[in-house]
C-alpha cells in the first residue's frame, strides 16, 4: 500500500498528522528546487504556520531537473514523512504543505501559471549553490545564464514580466540556499535578465530577503525507506530523514503578507548577515573540512570523522579559532555555545550523513566557506593554519584519485592537476591570476604552507 490522501487515515497513532483541512488551503507559494531540504525544511515551517491556523500557503514544489521527486510525491498527493533522528530514536511526522510537484522542463507552462497566478505571493528556492550560476569569484556568469535556458533567472524573470502584463502583484523571492548575501545574490540575477518597465518594477516593488537555513538532511537511503515503510505500514517513497534541530533567519524585508513562518521558530530579523556568515563559515566550513579530511582518512560518514583524534582538532580550531575569529558578531551571538552544539550535531550517530555528500561541489562551496574567512583573518593577524589544512584537503581531493569528483568545475579542475604540480595548482586557483583570486589571493607563505600541506600525503 502507498502513502496517500486516501490512506493516510490508517497510519498508526504515532504518526503526527497535519492538523489542518488540507484541501481547503489554497496555493500561495512556488518551490523551485523540491528536493530533501525543502522537504524537511521550509515546507515544515509552513506546515506549522497552517496547522496554526494560517491559510493559502499550500505549496507548489517545482523540480528544475530531475522527475524522481514527481514520481516520489505525485502518486500521494504531495504527502511524505519527515523522520527525525536522535539517540533517542525517530520521530513521523507527515506534512500536508505541498499539494504537488510539477517538472519545469516537461512542464514549462505550469510553471509559468503557477508564477503568475496572483494568489502565489512568495516564492523560495533550494536551488544548490551551483544553482546561482556564479564565477569561482563571486557574480553571476552572466555569459553561461544568457547562454543557458530553464536557469532559476529565466523562470523568475518571465515572472516579472508576465505579472508586470497580468497585472498580478509583485512577489517576495526567498533564497535559501548557503551563500553570503543570497537575497542580493538572487536579486542580482534576475535583474540582469530584465530591462524596461520590468526592471523598473522588480527593483521597486519586490523583495528578496536573504536568509538563513539550517538542518542537516542527508540524502534518503532505500534502507531509510523500508525502515519508515515498516512504522507506516505503508510505503512512502518521499521520505525525508534528518536531525530535530532546525533554524530559519529570515530579513524582514516581504513585498508580499507571509505564513507565519514564527510559529515554527523562524526568526525575522532586520539584518541576518551574522547568523548567516556564522552558519556558512562553523557549519557548513566545519562540514567540507570534515568531508576532505574525513574523506582522505578513509571515513565515509560525518559521526565517524568527528570522532577522529587527528580530524577532530582541526575542525574545532577551524571552527573555534579561525572561522569564528573572523566573524563579526551581533550583540549576545554566542560563537563558544555555537561550536558546542554544531560538535553535538556532528556527533549524531543515528544521522548516517555521507561525507561524499558534502565533499560534491568543492568549487561552489569553497568561497563562502573558507576564502572569505581566509582574507578577513590575514588582514587581522589570525592564524589560519586549519582552514588552509581544510582547503589542501579539497586540493588533495580533487586530483581524484579516490574517484571521481562530483563538480560543474570538475573538468577544468582536474585538466589544471594533470597539467600542474602542487605548486602551479595553488598558483592556478589562489595566484594573482588565479581562478579564486576574486575571493582570496594567497600571499607567499600561504602558498607554501598550502604546498607543504598538499604534499605531505
Ligand atoms: C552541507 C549542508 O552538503 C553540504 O554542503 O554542508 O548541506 C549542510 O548539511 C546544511 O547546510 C545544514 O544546514
């Protein structure tokens, strides 16, 4: 039996259900990117908003690419399982939020409807960093967006222009994906596929939020499936597994009204910057240190790689002493109490995150992660012996001889180890001219330390 509207009353007891009349809730947000994250992310957040009480949020889930996620949640009516896993075991919960999932390039035009349609007044997006289409840099690679078809910034672009003729309103566009600045990031790029009266009206009258987000999700397993297809007693192929912590920070900046996203804890705030750069730069660098490092140790999960005695001082000091040295923190963040809850959360054994996971789109990652941190801490005498340990891992990494890598750079990347030793390698990506230089431009004894570190293996 397969999860669905109709089945969905034989569930076992200790199953969470949405406490809300599902069908009465009109659409009024558009999903682009509905993978594992949103589903065990944003759509919750709704999910709470409407079984408090609030109406016409339900969602829209749009797949760019793949059609497994219609495959998963079509045949049950946008229905799925979030499990949440601790020591202390696993909780169901089934969220009610999306109502269905369209596949943009077998369904162009119902992506377009959805877009225009005037109860849709916000959009979010998952959308993975190499989503934004961005130069190892930072910008937007103008030339590869107006070269391609089917980018996020077709899609919102054509928005605005069809809102603009239909005379629907403006929208609120919420990235939240793990980028420095995603909202202008976002706003940049839709911008620079608009002129006219379009333009005028998108930099006038919409909004684009930046935002943080934040919960380990690992990919699905089949094992997860069957695992949760024996509580249900039925099968659920939409699944999601993840930890019980979760945190949203939103910029209080909406063109549009909004769910209560609060009820489920998201916080508005005038100005996210220091929870987004602590997120990106402890988290998430902590994570890709963890991924490069666990990866060439021979671990192939996050618990394990945490629990290693040479790569767990280097993820604390990377965290502790580098990253959040490079912060500037708000009034009352505290980076100590932050570095003990994110080891906590690395050390979830139940979790079953995948290093390869993490390790995937290096090139993306790196910037926002490591580069940014790299370039303040220089300029304020901080030692930064860990995260360069971290980024000679992810050099170590891509000459590829654990396989192959999983990369939009990956081919260029690997060209440069075949023509380059470790020394042209770091000049390649970190020199004057270097492919990263926009970021991060090492000096000479970075690059030696960097050579030594990559060497040393
Ligand atoms: C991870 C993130 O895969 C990755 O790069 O670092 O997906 C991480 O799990 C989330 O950002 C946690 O909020």
């Amino acid at each position: 039996m397969r999860l669905s509207e109709a089945t969905r009353a034989s569930l076992p007891g200790d199953v969470a259900q949405p406490g809300y009349a599902r069908r009465e809730q009109a659409r009024g947000i558009v999903h682009l990117g509905i993978g594992a994250f949103h589903r065990a992310h944003q759509a919750v957040y709704t999910d709470d908003a409407m079984a408090a009480g609030d109406r016409d949020w339900a969602i829209t889930g749009v797949s760019l690419r793949s059609r497994q996620v219609h495959e998963q949640l079509a045949p049950q009516d946008g229905l799925y399982t979030v499990a949440t896993r601790d020591a202390d075991g696993e909780r169901l919960r089934l969220i009610g939020a999306v109502r269905e999932v369209l596949v943009a390039p077998d369904a162009p035009d119902a992506v377009a409807a959805a877009l225009v349609a005037p109860a849709t007044r916000i959009v979010t997006l998952t959308v993975t960093e190499k989503g934004y289409h961005r130069l190892p840099g930072g910008g937007i690679d103008t030339a590869s967006v107006a070269a391609a078809s089917g980018t996020i910034y077709h899609y919102l672009s054509q928005a605005v222009r069809d809102r603009l003729a239909a005379g629907a309103g403006p929208m609120t566009l919420v990235s939240c994906d793990n980028m420095t600045d995603n909202g202008h990031v976002l706003r940049n790029g839709v911008v620079a596929l608009l002129d006219g009266a379009a333009r005028d009206w998108f930099e006038r009258d919409w909004a684009c939020p930046s935002t943080m987000v934040d919960r380990i999700v690992p990919a699905t397993t089949a094992a997860d499936l069957d695992g949760i297809a024996a509580r249900l007693g039925q099968r659920d192929e939409g699944a999601v597994v993840t930890e019980p912590f979760r945190q949203w920070v939103i910029e209080d900046r909406f063109a549009t009204d909004r769910p209560r996203w609060d009820v489920g804890g998201a916080q508005f705030v005038a100005d996210v910057r220091p929870y987004e750069t602590a997120k990106l730069r402890m988290l998430n660098g902590a994570h890709s240190a963890l991924a490069y490092l666990g990866l060439g140790a021979g671990h192939d999960y996050v618990h394990q790689a945490i629990a290693d005695p040479v790569v767990r001082p280097i993820v604390e000091r990377l965290m502790r002493d580098e990253a959040a040295a490079s912060l500037d923190a708000a009034p009352g963040q505290d980076l100590r109490g932050y570095a003990d809850a994110l080891l906590a959360r690395f050390a979830n054994p139940s979790l079953a995150h995948r290093l390869a996971q993490i390790a995937s789109d290096g090139s993306q990652k790196v910037g926002p992660r490591w580069l940014e941190a790299l370039t303040i801490n220089r300029a304020r005498g901080v030692d930064r012996t860990a995260t360069l340990t971290a980024l000679a891992g992810w050099l170590r990494h891509l000459r590829g001889q654990a396989g192959p890598i999983s990369d939009p750079m990956a081919d260029e990347l690997a060209a440069l180890w075949r023509a380059n030793d470790a020394r042209g390698m770091v000049d390649a990506l970190f020199g004057a001219e270097g492919k990263f230089a926009a970021r991060w431009q090492a000096d000479e004894a970075e690059r030696a330390m960097l050579v030594e570190l990559v060497e040393r293996t």
